[in-house]
C-alpha cells in the first residue's frame, strides 16, 4: 500500500531506540508518524493512543498505572495529556533500558508552553515531515545533498548524472505536497482540495486547541492566508498583521503556533561574516507546498514553491542524518542572497534555486560572492534549475537540475 512506503528516518529511528530509553517522533498530522512507529519499532509493544478517551483520561489521572509493566510503549500523540510525560520520566529514571518509550505527537513538544517536562537527557528527538519526492518514488531517501558533503567538487557532475534520469515539472509536486494521502492517494486537484479542506478544518477544530484556546478561528485562518502568500520572504509581522487586519502581537502568536505544530517553517538566516552586513531576519516557508498554495487559493505555484520544495527535502534530510547539520540561508544588506546554506562537518554548501530551464552566469554571481566571503570554509555552489543540462556555469558553481539531485 502507498502508505506504508519507507521513509528517511527509519534508520535514524531504529539507531536510536537502540542508544536512548525514550524516543520522541514529532511532525504534523497526517505525515505518517503512527503508521512509521508501528512498523518500524522491534518486538512486540503496548500501543496507547492518547487520542483514546479512554486512555486519555487514564493518563490525566493516573499516569503511572498507564506505564505499569516492563513491556516497551508506544504512547501516540503525547501532546494531548503532557503531564504523562512526567511519568515518562519517572519510568525511565528508575529503569534506563534503551528502546522502553516511543512517544509520537504532532506538535513541537519543545516548544509548546504547556509542556513543562521536555526530557532533557533521556529522550532523543526526530521530526517526520510529510513526504519528500524519492520517498513518494518508494525509495525512502531523500536528495543527494550526502554525496555532494562527500564528494570533492570535481566529481559532483558525475554524482549528479547518476540520479534519476527521467525530467519531471515540478508544478504537479508542488501541488500535491508530501502528506501521503493527498500526495498518493488523491488523484486529482479537486480530490486533494476536499482533503486540503477537511485537514484544515480539523486542524483549526481539535488539533490547535490542544495548544491554545483559539476562539477566533476565522482570524487565524487568514493569518494562514497572508502566511501562505508570502511564502519565501522575510518574516515581517507587522506586513502580515496588515494584511490579516490583526495586531502585530496577535499575528505573532499565531505564527508560533503554526510552528509548534510543524506546519509553518521559520528558516534562520546563516550569519556568520567576516566583512558584510547580514540580515538576520528569519525567511517564512511552508512545511508542504500543497496545504501553502491551498490556503492561498493560487492556481499555478511560482519559483518560491520550487525553493520550498528545495528546502523540504534539505529538511528531511537533516532530521534523517546521525551527524549535526544546520540549514540556513544568506543575505546580505547589499542585496546578495543564497538561498540556502548546509553548514555540516565544518563547511559550507551553498544551494541556489531558479525556476529557469536555462541558467546564465549571472544567476551564480551570489554563489560567487558567498565563496569569496567565506573562503576554504565554502565548497563549490550548486545551482538547481528546471532544465535538464549538468555544467559549470561558473568557477566552482555546477549548474544541475532539480529532478536529478532531489
């Protein structure tokens, strides 16, 4: 079935059931969480979701009883009843067995403000988003951004060449997005509408109000709106609190909480400099380009889905990975801007992304400019485009397209 397609953290997962005697599996709904924790977690579990009435009034009352036995647990969707999570660290102080607590939830437990136990030095903590194209495909990876950390720079063209080979238009993925079932199951943009629609919904019914007292639904829904139509730029509250005719404060609120339930990204800005000014403002995407040109009600995505596309994929890919990686992007108060840095192992890789089939030199002079402002620090730049033509299109920035890193 679709669904059960394998998925980039799965061997992420497993490590660290292995190392850490809780381990906590966030993401937004419907990205796959339970259906992933359920296959992949070894030996027989107890599996209690707290979505459960049953089971939820149980953890609010007795949260120990729930826990009671040796046999490991999945708790699912945690962020319903976090005072279990107290009880989850009880359970571990006094037994540390690696493995014993898989925990899911679809919100940033580290950033919800009802959550007073995070953990801390007993749990280990990945982040599934929805799903990224290879995985789509049923290979259960994402882009080569590995080979090209890897690889020394002259040999990223052939890197490059062994990726897929078959030209795909980005549009239609931008459409569908990366929730399995709108992605997979939904084959039409009416069906995925209806599905984009009934998410909402629920979303802003049930899911939001775990979080917060929401009372003004219709508020929230068009800062979503004004969110989603800026998509790529500069977070600016105050521009979006226009747009949505709300406060600045009020704006801002929603913003977190669109971030703690994994929905909206806030992507930080590389800066690190030796010589420029850098703006350090955060850039606002979207953790699915199908939920983010719903919302806006955009019939055609334009090049700043492509970068989101982009940056979804640079996303799962550091969540999956064992080693530290940041993910960034560069600006400086010239003007210059990448649009997204991979700071790993000590080095910098560069990512521009233009929704041109025919790339020119002058669509690498920012590629240029990073490496000459950060040095031996920086390797080669790579510039994604649409077209289907690897080359150098400067020194030291290969030109390749989208479909064969992603």
């Amino acid at each position: 079935m679709n669904h059960l397609l394998p998925r980039s953290i799965g061997q992420s997962l497993l490590t660290h059931l292995g190392e850490s005697p809780a381990v906590v599996v966030t993401g937004a709904r419907q990205t796959g969480k339970t259906t992933l924790v359920r296959e992949l977690a070894p030996g027989p579990r107890r599996y209690l979701a707290l979505d459960d009435l049953d089971v939820m009034e149980t953890a609010r009352r007795d949260p120990e009883r729930l826990l009671l036995g040796a046999e490991p647990v999945i708790l699912d969707e945690v962020q319903r009843v976090p005072a279990v999570l107290s009880a989850v660290k009880r359970a571990v102080d006094a037994s540390g067995a690696p493995g014993r607590f898989l925990l899911t939830g679809s919100a940033n437990l580290l950033l919800m403000r009802c959550v007073s136990e995070s953990l801390a030095g007993r749990a280990s903590y990945l982040t599934l988003g929805p799903m990224t194209r290879r995985e789509q495909r049923g290979l259960g990876t994402c882009g080569s951004w590995e080979d090209f950390l890897r690889a020394p720079d002259a040999d990223w063209p052939a890197a490059v060449a062994e990726g897929p080979d078959a030209p795909e238009d980005w549009r239609p993925l931008a459409r569908r997005g990366g929730f399995p079932v709108a992605a997979l199951v939904r084959r039409t943009d009416a069906a995925r509408g209806r599905w984009f629609d009934g998410y909402v919904r629920t979303y802003l019914e049930r899911d939001l109000q775990t979080q917060a007292r929401i009372t003004a639904l219709p508020d929230f829904r068009r800062v979503m709106r004004a969110a989603s139509r800026r998509l790529g730029g500069l977070v600016n509250q105050a521009e979006l609190g226009r747009d949505a005719a709300l406060p600045q404060q009020t704006v801002g609120r929603y913003l977190n909480l669109l971030e703690t339930s994994h929905l909206l990204v806030r992507l930080p800005a590389y800066t690190t400099n030796r010589t420029k000014r850098l703006i350090k403002a955060p850039k606002l995407y979207w953790a699915d380009t199908g939920l983010a040109l719903h919302l806006a009600g955009d019939p055609e995505p334009e090049g700043a889905h492509l970068e989101n596309i982009v940056l979804h994929d640079l996303l799962a890919w550091r969540d999956s990975r064992l080693g530290r990686a940041g993910i960034f992007y560069w600006r400086t108060a010239s003007g210059a801007e990448v649009d997204f840095v991979i700071e790993a192992e000590s080095r910098l890789l560069p990512i521009e992304v233009k929704s041109t089939a025919r790339p020119r030199f002058r669509d690498a002079r920012h590629l240029l400019a990073f490496g000459v402002e950060y040095g031996d620090a920086a390797r080669g730049g790579l510039l994604l485009h649409t077209g289907d033509e690897i080359r150098w299109i400067a020194p030291g920035v290969l030109a390749a397209p989208w479909w064969r890193v992603l």
